[in-house]
C-alpha cells in the first residue's frame, strides 16, 4: 500500500486501559498514561431550563470589579466575584436561580444552579462562581456543568480543583451549577466527553491528511515524511482521551459496552494498516468488554402501568428472550407474550375468552431504556374481538408501559 493511501485512511482511532472507578472524581487512577481530565469543559447536549424567576438578584459592576448574591428559598447560596479589569464599562449582571433542567446526564432534574445574564457577556479576566448548596452533595458525586443561552450545550464545567468549595471559573455567561451523578449519569458525561474529544481529533486527521494528500496529487512534494509517527501519536491521543473514558463508561453503565468495543476493534484495524503491531492488552481489553455487554444484556425489569383502564404488570428479566406481561381489565385477567428480535424491539400477541367471546390479536413493540437506567416498552395491539351472533370488531391500540431495573428479581 501507497504511503499516500495509508495516509487517508479514515482515522476511527481507538484503544484502551481502564481502571473503572479509579477515573471517578477524588480517585487516583492505578493505570499508566495521562489523567483523565474531568475540569476541562467538553461539548455538551441541549437541555430544557425552567427558570425560577422570583429568586433573582442583580448588580452594576464597574471596571474596578464586585460581586453580585443570591440565596435561593432551599438555603443554597451563590457568589459571582468579578475581579478588576474584567469589564470595559459598567454592566448589569443579573442572576436567577434554575428551576428544573431536563435532559442533562444527573440524578434528578433540580439541580443547584443559577443562569447569569447578559447571556454570551465576555470577561477580560477569570470570574468565581462559588456554589454552596443547602444539601451537601458527596464529592464523588458532584457534577459540575454549565450551559450556553437558554439550555444550548450543555458541558462539565473548570473548576478551582484546589478548592473544598464549589468554585467554577467563568470568561463568559451563561450559566453554572452542580447536582449529583450516579453511576449510571457519571458514564454519560464521560461519554460525551468522549464524543467532543473524537470530533476534535478527527478534524485535526482530516486537516492533516487531506493537506498532505494535496501536496503528494499537485506535485509539489512527496508529503511530510514524519506522517507515519504523526498519524502514531494521533491514535495513542485518541486512546487516551476517548476510548480510556469509553471503557470507564461501560463499567460505570454497561449499555455503554458496544461502542467501546466497536472503536477499540477500529484502533487495532487502523494501527494495522499503518505498520504498528497490536498492542499486549488489547485482546484482554476486548474480552472484558464482550463479558460486560454480555452481562449488560441480563439487566432484569419490571413492566407496570395501567392504560385505556386496564393495568399491566411483568417482570422481565432478559430483554432478549421471551417474557410475559399480564393484563387485569374488567373483563379479566390474560398474559401477553413477547418474543424479541433484539434486545430493543420484536412482536407480541395476546387472547383471551370469556363467556364465548374471544380477543386475539398481536403487534410489534419497541424497548427504549434511558441514560439512568430506566425506559419505556410501547406496543401495537391490533385485535380482533368475536361473538357468537355480533359482527366481528377490529380494533388498535397502542400503550406505553414504563420500566424500571428489578436487580432484585430471582432470575435463572
């Protein structure tokens, strides 16, 4: 193979080490490489702000600096300390407590938060926002984010690391908080840090190989002859700022399984491709994940709602084999069966007699199970209702059911 063909190779640079808990905030890490940088802000999620609009509080800061407070009615207290030099002229920065923020990676949508305006205002020096929540949070369980506009971009947020005190550092608004994090959310901030760090990477693999591709096609060189050692470190830098975190995410939440493993194959494929040999660990990394989402596929659930007044009730405990759910309407109690094609979707049927009349019928049905765990099952019944002596009826009804991990189920 051609240098230049190795050297467009698409880069899906991955491999990895991990030491699951040992990445967590307060953690010393027990494997070699670089720290995990958990403090540098990493793209985020759009998420939906609710604002609590009769906790505010406002202030004029000059060019000589102040700070502006608000405690909130729960007894948590915020800060902004803007230092000297950090404002040209005289500004209004007011400050208003969140209310509810849905769709960020933590235990509970309320988190202890403020959002700051004027939104995008930018500093010529570094601001304080100091949190001190009503409720203490763990450390190991603190999650420290931030978010641009109204909700836009949602990311971890640097903090003073020296500090026992919740300390963010800010060069512009909009806004900062903490709430905590479970496992289950801790693995899905690591996983959008994962994200932001191999779209940077991946970007720099294309600058750099289609600028070197150019100069090699327009004859006015053979391209830089470090490209082999360039495109070296590139996958070790991927390694340690996407897939380590990767890794550490599938043991945190195991759902997370597949996509390291799929980006740790990819490493090896690429390093292959361009001469390196494949790294000691790596088919030891590789089994550990193919048991992780073996097991991942094991969680056991509970389905249990009521819809159309009639409830439903089961216990699943491997969503990619067969399991039942029972219905108790008014006309009685009947199982529902669901045999699955996957572990996310297959078909289910259902009949039931009583007093001659019969309902049969069955559909397709779908499982989504979300960032902490928790997830919904929807199902199509298109039925068929007979009589003796009544025209038939054909009916469709679709239910969504919620379901909740059930680890204390006896499964075989």
């Amino acid at each position: 193979m051609s240098k230049l063909n190795l050297a467009i190779v698409g880069i899906i640079l991955i491999a990895a080490s991990l030491a699951c808990k040992s990445f967590m905030p307060g953690k010393t890490a027990t494997t070699s490489g670089p720290p995990i940088d958990f403090t540098t802000p990493a793209a985020g999620v759009d998420v939906k702000v609710e604002l609590d609009k009769k906790q505010t509080a406002s202030g004029k800061i000059s060019p000589n600096g102040g700070s502006v407070s608000l405690t909130t009615a729960d007894g948590s207290k915020f800060t902004l300390e803007v230092p000297a030099n950090a404002l040209d002229a005289e500004t209004t920065i007011k400050m208003t407590a969140v209310k509810t923020l849905d769709g960020a990676p933590l235990d509970t949508n309320t988190p202890t938060a403020v959002q700051l305006e004027p939104s995008g205002l930018l500093f010529n020096e570094l601001l304080t926002l100091t949190i001190v929540p009503a409720k203490e949070i763990p450390i190991e369980k603190q999650i420290i984010f931030g978010y641009e506009g109204n909700g836009e971009d949602y990311h971890l947020m640097p903090v003073d690391h020296e500090s026992k005190e919740i300390k963010i550092r800010l060069m512009n608004f909009s806004a900062g908080g903490v709430g905590s994090a479970s496992d289950v959310a801790w693995a899905a901030n690591l996983m959008i840090q994962a994200q932001e760090a191999s779209t940077r990477l991946e970007h720099w693999a294309g600058r750099y190989t289609q600028g070197d591709r150019r100069v090699q096609l327009s004859g006015e060189g053979d391209g830089d002859p470090d490209w082999h050692a360039k495109l070296a470190k590139a996958y070790d830098q991927y390694e340690d700022e996407v897939v380590r975190k990767e890794m550490v995410a599938a043991e945190l939440d195991c759902k997370h399984a597949k996509t390291a493993l799929h980006h740790l194959i990819g490493n090896e494929h690429n390093r292959a491709v361009i001469g390196i040999s494949e790294k000691p660990d790596f088919r030891e990394k590789m089994a550990k994940l193919l048991k992780i989402g073996e097991e991942c596929k094991k969680t056991s659930y509970r389905a249990e709602g009521s819809s159309g007044g009639a409830s439903f009730k089961g216990d699943i405990c491997n969503l990619d084999k067969p399991f039942t759910i029972d219905v108790d309407s008014i006309t009685g109690k009947w199982p529902m069966n669901f045999t699955p094609e996957s572990d996310s979707a297959g078909t289910m049927e259902g009949t039931f007699s009583s007093n001659g009349c019969t309902l049969t019928g069955g559909g397709p049905y779908t499982v989504s199970i979300g960032e902490n765990g928790s997830g919904t099952i929807t199902f199509t019944y298109n039925s068929t209702a007979s009589c003796p002596g009544v025209p038939s009826e054909v009916t469709s009804k679709t239910t969504t059911l919620p379901l909740k991990p059930a680890p204390e189920l006896s499964c075989p």
